[in-house]
C-alpha cells in the first residue's frame, strides 16, 4: 500500500472514468504500473508559516482565522489562516460552496502550495487542502503526481494505481545475473521505490531521471522496443519472398549510359539492396540520404534489377510534383533501354487510368510510378517484386502496407531524404536495414543562407529582379500556415500579385496544392523550360523538383517552419554551376524555438547534423512522425543515451535467442499486445 492519501472527491461515473484512463492509455494493471510519476511533492514534513520560501512548494499545518467572499477585483474565496509562527492568506478564484464550509473557522487544515508575494502580503493562490483528522499523521514517503488529463484527479489515479500495485504481477523479466551486470535493480523494488519514494530521496534526483530505479525503467522500455523490432526483422527474414536472381544487363546499360559516375556512396548502397533482393526472404530497407545525394538513380537500379529477374516495380511518393518529377526522370533514363514507365495518379482520365491499370495487371508494364492511386483496390499487379516508398514518414502505416501487400511478400525500399541520427535509427528502425547516402555527387554548389528581417523585404525584392535579369531563376516560398489551407492559399495569391507588380519585365508563375494536376504541371514545366523566372509556392514544391538554374530561394515567414522542411528547400537550389543562395525572411520578435531553428539553419548545411539538432529539439515523436508512421513514443529512455541503447539491443538478441519465453512476457507487460502497431 501507498505511504500517501488515498482521499478523493466524489468519484466520477464508471464510464466517464472509463474514458478518460482510456485517453491516458490505462486499460490493465500493467498500464498502471508503468504510469509513472512526472514530478514528486513532499507531504511527508510540515513547514511553519514564518519559514516560506516564495517559489518553493511546501505543506503547511493551520487553523483558519477569517474566511469571506471578496468580490473586487473578481469574486473569490479569501481565507486567512495561521500557525503559531505566523498568519498566510489562501486565495481561491475559483471554488465551491463545500470548499468555503470545509474552511469554516476554527477548522485545522493541511494546505500545499507555492507561496507568494500578494498585495496584502504573503499568499498562495488555490492550494491543495484538507482538513485533519483526530490523530492524523504524515504520509511517509514522497507524494507522486502522474500524467493525467481534463476532469481526471491525482487522488483517483493514486488510488487506482494503488489499487494495481497491489494486484499486478511484478515478477521480474531479467535474469538477476543480467541485473547484476548491468548493475540495475530488481523490477519490483524500481517500481515500487519510483511510485512511493522514500522522504530521504531528493526531489531534484527522482526527476532527474539518474536514479537506479529510473535506469531500470528505461532500459526495460528500450528493451521491450528492440525485443519488438528485432522480432519483427526476423519473422520478415523467415519468411518466403521472390528471389530476385538478376542479369546485369540492364543495370549495366543504364551505368554506361548515364552523364555521370556513381559515388562511392552510391555504390555501396546498390550492391547492399543488389544483395538484399537475391535473397528468398523479402528486403526492407531505408535508403537515407541528404538533399541532392542522388537516391534516385539508386533506386532506378533496383527497379531494373527486378525487371531483369521478370517481376515488376513500384516507386509511391506523396505528392504529384513529386511523383512526376521521379517519373520523368526514370523514363528518360529507361526508354532508351526499351522499357515502358507507367504514370498513375489519381488525376488521370478514366481512359489513361483504365489503360494503365490494364498494363499493370497484365504484366506488360513492368514499372510504374504513382501517388497514393498505386494502393487503391483496382490496382492489381501481375508480378510485383519491390515496391518503393519514397519520403516514406509522410505515409501512414496501412498506406506503406497496403502497396507491399500488392506483391506477396514484395521486397520494399523506403527512401528519406531526412538523414535520421544514429540513436534514433538503432531505436526506432532496428527491423530494417538501413543504407546511407553520405556524399554529395560532385559539382554539387554549396547554397549560402541568409537571414534577413521582414523589414528588408524590398532589398530581397531587388536581389530577386537581379538574379533574374542576369539569367537565373528564383523561387519565393509562402508563409507556412497550418490552421488554415484556405488562408495559405489567400496568401499566396497576394504573394503572386505583389511579385508581378515588384518585378515587371519578369514572368511570375504560381503553383499550390488547390491547382489541378495538368495546371500544376504546365507550371512546373513552363519553370524547368526558363519561361517562368520566378516561381511562387506553397510546400508543395519541397521535395523532388530539380532546376538546375534557379539559383535563388527566398522562404517567406521562415520562422513558421521546422528544420527539416528549410533544409529540404533550400535543397532545391545549388543543383546547377552558379553560386546559389537561400534567403530566410523571418517577421520580428522571433519566440525561443524559432531563434535556435534559423540558427541551425543558418550555421549548418550537413544535414545529419541539422537532423541531430531537429531531434534535439523537436523530440522522437515530432521527428520521426509517429502518428504516421505507427511507432509508440519512448516515454522514459532518454534517445541521445546511446550506451544504454546498446545495451538493450544485445540483450535483445540475447534473450531472443536464449530465453524467449522471458522475452514474451517482457513485451506483453511494455506493450500488452499492442506490438502490431510497431512496424510496417
């Protein structure tokens, strides 16, 4: 049992309840073992009135002296009290007719709160009370406060939590010898020492996380994590897929016909996925790389390798612009070699659709390129062998499952131009292998940012109309603005208008989300031809477009957008022979987050060292998109812990191998069946 109160209001209805644990994720006894404490409060010491601290939290022993309604400035509940020390004033703005009964006077009470300086003198504002009981005496140990949400109260999760730790089966999943080693406590005494600490702990070390107890906790949560991947990476392997035995023919006619070499990145990526799709179990594996480190052709590679072998390809990307840029691109590099690549979205005419789908059914197309229209119902593939995603954490889950599963046990290649930090692939993406593409091809022209206040607007404005008139080429990016599609679309619009009036002699073009597939397109191809000099766009033009000679980025309200997408515009310049710049319009005072975003930014242009930051920043749920991508957010494993990491990724395998039983019921207490949602 708890060394805390367990008193409580009134409980709220079983359904009602019901609901709220459930947005908390609280559904079985294991759930609340494993919901631990954000913070501690030490009930356990009484402090006299004359020795508050202002700003520090203490519990205090009086008996009430006054207690009326005020009603200047608002209506509140004032109550004075007092200890024979000294007099405090307790101040409620918001309370119930019960709450000023209960503080009737004379009435001894135990108060907790912050103190601090009011108008009339020491206060503190709507703390937690009781009245004291004949013979009442203090908790014994630290007072946890958990997560909890709206309309759901400490004393209810206290006491259900309890409740649990009483019933729950708290039977260690680790060998004490392992314990021992890693010199870590038992599960029990962790859990038990995490939801009632001992007064004598500090405050300071429970919630900084260094504690035995926590360490414990972490690495079984990373445990669990690894446990899961590892398990998944080798039911894949165990699993039968098409062995994609090749020819090199026309691989090798594609490296011969190509203006360019492979980098040295690029060829250890291609003999790794070469190697993967010989295999009879399927391949899945990351291809990531920086912005302009050429996946494309790697990808090209892997999509004839599987030709060569008789099955089809598949490349899905998120967005139009991007789909047709990856489809003109691997049709002029693979017409010449007689292949038909085929184009599907879900903008095409019902005749061009219905011709495609029939290519794909048939078999008689061998590689097609598409958006989200690859995965509809409709479209059935006669031998698909790899199914490629690119930008893949913009797709969700059953998307990304969805196009695999057009090809029994299809090998997939996901591709990311987000270069994903080291501790986080070995967290998160422990069931693939990963490639990476750390080397630029050559004559790739490093782009200079620039961070300039909207009040300059006019000079970018003028370094815009140069660059133009020399023979270059522009793009002027629109504020990002989230709450609102329709908003976005206004003010790019304005944006449009205002450009074409700034800069006479100069084609404006514009090009968002709302156009239709063939006006974007004209767009797009009226930029690449030089007949638009300046090009005004929403983020839709984030990923995938090359112009060679546009030489100029200007990204309007910089300050609205994250890392990773500045970084990835500001890859669509530098792709030709002239000096590229970048240059960043922020709108004055800039917020905290804001400031140190540009600043990276700014300073930086490796990006694993901008993804290092953005994780840094941003957190593993934001950075990765777990939402989308299915994966369950690390509550209490610090990610930059790489030892610990480590650790957990060779016990795994160990326990994997050794004791799988032990390894059962290790994830079904972290993830009690909820394993399914790790991976696609």
């Amino acid at each position: 049992m708890p060394c805390w109160s367990l008193a409580d209001k009134k409980p709220a209805s079983a359904n009602t309840l019901a609901a709220r644990l459930a947005r908390l994720g609280l559904r079985t006894d294991a759930d609340y073992v494993l919901h631990l404490p954000l913070r501690y409060e030490d009930e356990t010491r009484i402090t006299a009135v004359r020795d508050a601290q202002p700003g520090v939290a203490a519990q205090f022993d009086v008996e009430v002296i006054d207690n009326e309604i005020a009603y200047r400035p608002r209506r509140q509940l004032v109550v004075r009290v007092s200890d024979a020390s000294g007099t405090l004033t307790m101040r409620f703005l918001n309370f119930y007719p019960n709450q000023q009964k209960a503080m009737q006077v004379g009435a001894r009470l135990r108060f907790f709160g912050e103190l601090h300086e009011g108008y009339l003198g020491p206060e503190i504002i709507h703390p937690r009370f009781h009245v004291v009981g004949a013979g009442e005496s203090l908790p014994e140990c630290l007072t946890p406060v958990y997560p909890t949400t709206a309309g759901l109260g400490q004393a209810t999760l206290r006491r259900l939590i309890a409740r649990a730790l009483d019933r729950a089966d708290l039977t260690d999943t680790l060998p004490a010898a392992l314990l021992e080693r890693l010199g870590l406590p038992d599960f029990t005494a962790a859990i038990q020492r995490l939801h009632n600490p001992p007064p004598e702990m500090t405050q300071a070390s429970l919630e900084a996380r260094d504690y035995p107890a926590w360490r414990r906790v972490q690495f079984d949560e990373l445990l669990a994590q690894q446990l899961s991947l590892r398990r998944a990476y080798t039911a894949r392997r165990a699993r039968g897929a098409p062995s994609l035995q090749a020819t090199a023919t026309l691989t090798t006619a594609l490296l011969a016909a190509l203006p360019f070499r492979l980098t040295g990145a690029q060829q250890r990526a291609w003999q790794e996925i070469a190697s993967d799709l010989d295999q009879p179990h399927p391949m899945q594996r990351l291809l990531q790389g920086d912005v302009g480190s050429g996946k494309t052709v790697v990808a090209a590679l892997a999509m004839l390798h599987a030709v060569e072998a008789g099955y089809q390809a598949a490349l899905m990307a998120p967005t139009e612009i991007l789909a047709e840029q990856h489809y003109r691109k691997l049709a002029a590099w693979l017409a010449p070699l007689g292949l038909e690549v085929a184009w599907l979205t879900g903008s095409l005419k019902k005749r061009g659709k219905e011709a495609v789908l029939a290519g794909i059914a048939s078999g008689n197309t061998p590689i097609v390129i598409g958006t989200h229209a690859l995965i509809e119902d409709k479209v059935e593939f006669a031998r698909l062998g790899l199914a490629i995603v690119d930008e893949q954490h913009r797709f969700g889950v059953r998307q990304r499952l969805a196009l695999k599963e057009k090809g029994l046990f299809a090998h997939q290649l996901a591709m990311s131009a987000t270069p994903i930090p080291r501790t986080l692939a070995m967290s998160y993406y422990a069931d693939l292998d990963v490639s990476v593409l750390d080397e630029l091809p050559p004559g790739r022209t490093p782009v200079t940012t620039k961070l300039i206040a909207e009040g300059r607007r006019d000079q970018v404005v003028a370094r815009v109309r140069e660059a133009c008139r020399a023979g270059g080429q522009a793009y002027w990016v629109c504020p990002l603005i989230e709450e609102s599609e329709t908003l976005q679309l206004k003010t790019a619009e304005e944006t449009f208008a205002r450009l074409t009036s700034d800069l006479p002699g100069q084609r404006v073009g514009l090009v968002h989300g709302r156009l239709k597939a063939a006006e974007k397109a004209a767009v797009m191809a009226a930029f690449v031809n030089n007949e638009i000099h300046v090009l005004v766009a929403t983020t839709v033009i984030e990923v995938g477009v090359d112009v060679p000679n546009a030489s100029l980025m200007v990204i309007e309200h910089a300050e609205r957008f994250g890392l990773a997408q500045l970084h990835q515009l500001r890859g669509r310049v530098g792709r030709g022979a002239a000096q590229s710049a970048c240059i960043l319009l922020y709108a004055q005072p800039l917020g905290q987050l804001a400031r140190a975003r540009l600043k990276v930014i700014f300073e930086s242009t490796d990006g694993f060292e901008i993804a290092r930051e953005d994780l840094r920043l941003r957190g593993p749920g934001e950075f990765i998109g777990a939402r989308q991508s299915g994966l369950p957010l690390l509550r209490y494993a610090d990610l930059e812990d790489a030892a610990l990491v480590e650790q957990a990724r060779a016990v795994a395998e160990d326990m994997l191998r050794d004791a799988p039983e032990q390894a059962a019921a290790h994830l079904q207490r972290w993830l009690g069946g909820r394993e399914e949602l790790l991976k696609a």
